[in-house]
C-alpha cells in the first residue's frame, strides 16, 4: 500500500500512519477492522473546503489524510463508523442553521453513503450496534467512547484523530501501541472510595475527580459494593476524559480485566492512592458549578454522551404531563436510530408535548448549537459542564437529571447536593 | 549570554527557532483552544486568553478530546499553530496532533524542559537531531 500500487489515497494514508507510527515510536502497524472517525464538513472552517469543486475529495485528502494535494478517495477498506456531526438537520432551524449548509450536511451523507462510512452520526456507536468484542484492536476517535469500549468492552484502541482514524478507514492499519498492548492496560492507581456512588450524576463527580488526579493514568477504582449500568459508566468515563485525560480504567468486579484488585494492576504496584469522600465530593461538585451564578436557566441540554433509550424513558416520566418554562428550552440528544424507537412508543410526543426537542446527530458543545439568546445553562453531563462554559462562553449548572428537568419546567436552578 | 541544550527524541523533524511559551498545565485540543487565533480556552488553564501562535510552545502534554489533532491541524492551516512544540509525555493525541500541525517537536528530555524553560526564552528546536537550544531571556 506504501508503494502507491493501490492508488495515490492510499498511499498518502499509509504515509501518514509511519509518520505518526514513528512520532509515537510505535514498533509496527497492527490491522483493525473497526474504525470509529468523523469525515463530515459541518463544521465552519471545512465548509470552505466541501464547497469547492472538488467537494468532499478535497476535505477527506487535507483534514483525513494531512494532504494538501486533492485526491479521489475510492471506498472505505475496513468496517467504519461516522460519529457526531455538526448539527441535526431535522432541526437546523432551531439550531440556528441556514438552509445551504444543511446542504453540505447532505452532501457529506451522500460521500459517507459512497465509501461505504455507515452513519451512526453518534459520540456513543456502542449504544447503536457497533459493540466491539474483547482483545478487538479498533481505531475509534471520541474520548467518551474510547473509555466506554476499553474499560468496559475490553476492546482495544487508542484515543485516534480524524486523520489516523480516516488513514484507518482506507487501510486498515493503524500503529500498535498504547492500549493495544497488555502491559499499558494495567492500574497505576487506586482509588478507595468512602461514599456510595449510586446515581449517574454521582458516577460523573467520581469520574470528573477520577480524571484529575490521575490525569492520563489508569485509575483503579476498588469497590465491588458499587452497581454500574450503561448510563452510569458512559457519564462515568466520559467525565474523566474531560477533567483528564483518561483512556481506560478498572473497577474491580465489574469491568472485565479487574476481577480482583491484584489482577487489575498485574505487576503493576499502585503509584498512588487517593480517598474519595464527602470533602472530594463537594469540592468537585463544586469546581462543576464554578461558572454559574444566575438562578435563572434558559436552556437545558440532556444527552452528553448521547442518551439510551433507557434515559429517554426516564427523562419522558419526569417530563410527562409537565410543560417547559415560556424563558426556557429543554434540547435532549440521542443517535438517530434510538430517536427511532422513541417516535415510535410515544417518548418522542412526550417530549414535544412538554415543548422540549429530542434531537440527533450531534450535541450543544460539539456542534455549537444552543437557542437563541442563552446566557444560564443546566446540564447532567461532566463532560458538558467541562466544556459548555469554555466554548460557548455561557455559564452552567451541573446536576441531577432531575434537578435539570425541574430547572427547565420552572426556568430557575435550584439543584445542590444532597 | 548563556545557552542550555536539551536532548531528546525526534517527533517531527525540521528546524525552528522563536519564542517561548511555556505553561505547567496539559492542553485541550478541541474545547480547550481557539483555532483560528491560537488563543487557549479552558477555563481553568494558567494560559487562559494568551495565544502560541508564533510561538515555541512548551508544555507537559495533550488531554481532554480526540479533536486534539484535528484543532491544531486547523490552526496550521489558519496561520496560529506554534512554530514548534517541546513537551514530555507522549500520547496519541500529541502525536497525531504535532504530525499535522507539520512543525519540529520533541520529547523524551534528558533534563525537564518545563523546569529549565521560561517563558520568553528564545528557543531553537531541531527535530531531526532532538536537540533543543535555549537562550535565556533573564541572566540568572
């Protein structure tokens, strides 16, 4: 492939792989067969580049394969899924988004259609088929997402970009290193913990605090006694993604390479040991809420990472029979195929019928999309209190579930810990 | 005037020399950086509103998104990437990141640049041979 006997666009994607093969000093290329990668050019600097003549060619070559020469991209080799895009074109106008660059949006879905990139459109694919196994080799892009199939699944990848994951696409190749080894998936450090963690919103706070002790490290957390779920241990990593920067880790007796605290470390001895309690607690949540000052929400946003169905029944219970506040917007993201089954149960007209929307694609921080006007957010999600502030320069409240549908239906914060 | 010369491996080859920017705090690509004026973003980083377009930047490595490689790949290609990058811990993040962002970067230091790098030094980064040349903007 490296020769070019399979075409200049490949040959520019296994340059690129032995460039960042050799920055890592990665000792060899492994093979992958599933690539998680994002090619869309919804974003405001690509849009440039799609509306040129030569269209999503030209996008895919510089920001997929570092190529500043044009070169057409022939179909995707291994099995590649999209992940978030820009905004969601059912509801681009609410989003703020003008008609021609739905059209882009368009476009990209019919280039994705013509490699052969299948349009999960979603930070979360595990939520939506894409459920690699144990020991898989993957080349997935999507901090959240990378923790989640790592820690949780067993599978193996690294956090990849856009263009090791695009190079990936169109080869099947990506370098073996980091979390692809064994010896790099063992604990560094334990994490004791003296308070219960029993709802989502608390596995974010442990996960926010998790993050930045250990920063980049492999964090053990021992406890047996704690009940994770699939909301609990996506709003868990994606959260110590956020404050740090987390790729896997260990919860003895749930993940699957911890079933006890010696094998979660190996030969590993524990670098440091950090005690989670009431005073963390508080300090972290916090340091969450450390942007927010007005009582008054005008939007909340549900659905960082994107929400299962089973968040979307639950968000549906509190919101049922309610209405949002006339100062305030309730948005709520999921990847298109769940929103599928939510029109069909009703969830969807639920949520419509409280005057929130239930949306695809992408997210608030991501896709910079937000009503107009919004100064006060509230949301569930670490991740999103993270980034929301830095990003969009809005404040944000972090919360419960519940305490964020109370703040939409009321328009006024009155979350805290309890 | 006294120089400092710093060893260690190659990232990207090339020669730059300019000013430092050096900050003790990770980076964030994606939500953490400005792309088009180079300007950092985090709310809590020490280099809030200040820009490394230009400059040499020195720091202890990535964290936070995978758009890590994709925002400095913008920023190179808006003019406001560093000129070159110094940083100690390696992942794929910084890797891709410093691959596309096509300016020399090294790693793997026989001394902590972090402790030996200010702010304002003027430093001449050579990738293909690891070597990093400081010149100290204050005499001790």
């Amino acid at each position: 492939m490296f020769d070019g006997k399979e075409g200049p666009a490949i040959q520019k994607a296994m340059d690129l792989l032995v460039r960042y093969g050799e920055a890592l000093d990665a000792e060899r290329l492994a093979d992958t067969n599933n690539v998680a990668g994002t090619i869309g050019a919804t974003m405001p600097f690509l849009r440039s580049y799609a509306a040129g003549e030569q269209g999503f060619d030209a996008v895919f070559s510089e920001f997929s394969l570092d190529s500043g020469e044009v070169l057409a991209i022939p179909p995707v080799k291994v099995f590649s899924s999209h992940l978030q895009q820009g905004f969601d074109p059912a509801h681009a106008e609410q989003q703020g988004i003008a008609p021609e660059v739905v059209k882009i949006y368009k476009k990209g879905g019919d280039y994705c259609a013509k490699l052969g990139v299948q349009p999960l459109n979603t930070c979360a694919p595990y939520l939506v088929g894409n459920l690699p196994v144990k020991g898989e080799i993957c080349a997935w892009m999507e901090s959240s997402a990378v923790i989640y199939i790592n820690s949780v699944l067993g599978a193996r990848t690294n956090a990849e970009g856009r263009e090791s994951a695009g190079a990936a696409m169109l080869t099947g190749k990506i370098p073996y290193w980091g979390y692809h080894i064994d010896e790099n998936r063992l604990g560094t450090h334990l994490i004791e913990l003296d308070v219960d963690i029993d709802s989502v919103s608390e596995w974010g706070l442990l996960g926010y605090y998790i993050g930045e002790m250990v920063q980049e490290q492999v964090p053990v957390v021992n406890s047996t006694r704690q009940i994770g779920n699939l909301a609990r241990l996506k709003h868990f990593g994606a959260a110590a993604a956020s404050s740090g920067g987390v790729e896997m880790y260990h919860i003895v007796g749930l993940t699957p390479e911890a079933p006890t605290v010696e094998a979660a470390f190996g030969r590993n001895k524990p670098v440091a040991t950090f005690r989670y309690g009431p005073a963390e607690r508080k300090r972290i949540y916090q340091s969450l809420n450390s942007t927010a000052n007005d009582t008054q929400v005008d939007f909340v946003m549900l659905g960082c990472p994107h929400y299962s169905i089973e968040q979307i029944w639950e968000a549906g219970r509190l919101l049922e029979g309610k209405h949002i506040h006339e100062n305030s917007n309730l948005w709520i993201f999921t990847p298109r195929a769940i929103k599928q089954m939510a029109d069909q149960n009703g969830l969807t007209k639920i949520i419509e019928d409280a005057g929130a929307f239930l949306m695809t694609d992408t997210c608030s921080a991501l896709g910079r999309v937000l009503p107009k006007g919004v100064k006060v957010a509230a949301v569930d999600s670490a991740k999103q209190a993270h980034y929301l502030p830095a990003i969009m320069g809005i404040q944000a409240w972090f919360g419960t579930t519940a305490d964020c549908v109370q703040a939409a239906v009321t328009g006024r914060w009155n979350g805290g810990l309890k | 005037m006294t120089t400092i010369i710093l060893h260690g491996r190659k990232v990207v080859g090339g020669c730059a020399e300019g000013e430092a920017l050096v900050t003790k705090d990770r980076i964030s690509g994606w939500g953490g950086i400005d792309p088009l004026t180079g300007t950092i973003i985090e709310t809590r980083h020490e280099l809030r509103g200040q820009s490394f377009k230009g400059k040499v930047l020195v720091f202890p490595g990535a964290k936070g998104s995978s758009g890590w490689s994709g925002q400095f790949h913008i920023a190179r290609l808006a003019g406001a990437a560093p000129i070159a990058m110094v940083f100690n811990e390696m992942t794929t993040k910084i890797a891709l990141g410093a691959v596309v962002t096509h300016a020399p970067a090294i790693t793997g230091f026989d001394r902590d640049p972090l402790e030996i790098i200010e702010t304002g030094d003027w430093v001449k980064v050579d990738g293909d041979t690891g070597i990093v040349e400081i010149t100290k903007k204050h005499k001790d």
